[in-house]
C-alpha cells in the first residue's frame, strides 16, 4: 500500500514568479512563520530549492530543522557546482 505524504515548500523571503519580492533576502521572521505554518498545517516535509537567486538551501535548511521536529527536509543542492564529498559532509552534519 502506498502512503500519501504532503510536501511543501519554505523559501527564503517573500516573493513569487509574478513578484521578485522586496526587503532582505533572508527573512528569518518570514522563514519561521512558513515553516511554522506548514508544520500545523499537517505538511510532512518541506522543499528547500535551489535557483541562482536563492540563498544556500543547507542554511535556510539547518535554520528550518531548528524551528520544528515535525517536517521532514527535502534539500536540494547543485551537484554539478558543489563536490559530492562536501555536500556528504554538509548533510551528515544536518542529520
């Protein structure tokens, strides 16, 4: 049997594909709430993706994981622009 998971998104400030957005490009305020919301709302994990705009998916992910102990984390990294040996490090140290 399969199971249904939900999975969201968390970014890194305010913004859409019709808004580039304003103020700062991390917004911790804005980060807790999403990620806050999310966790209440039932989500069972939460994307943290990468485009070349976006800050380090690994720290928004290291901030989110602190905020809650109910989402799971679905980093996305670059392989192609970081070493897998780093990224290896990087995740066993947000496990």
């Amino acid at each position: 049997m399969m199971t249904l998971e939900f999975i969201g998104l968390v970014g890194a400030h305010e913004t859409s594909e019709s808004d580039a957005g304003n103020g700062q490009v991390v917004d911790l305020p804005f980060i807790k709430a999403f990620a806050q919301t999310q966790a209440y709302a039932g989500f069972d994990k939460v994307l943290l993706a990468v485009n070349t705009r976006a800050p380090d998916s690994m720290i928004i992910a290291s901030y989110v994981a602190a905020l809650t102990d109910k989402l799971g984390l679905l980093v996305a990294h670059r392989p192609g622009f970081q070493a897998p040996t780093f990224a290896a490090r990087q995740f066993a140290t947000l496990d």
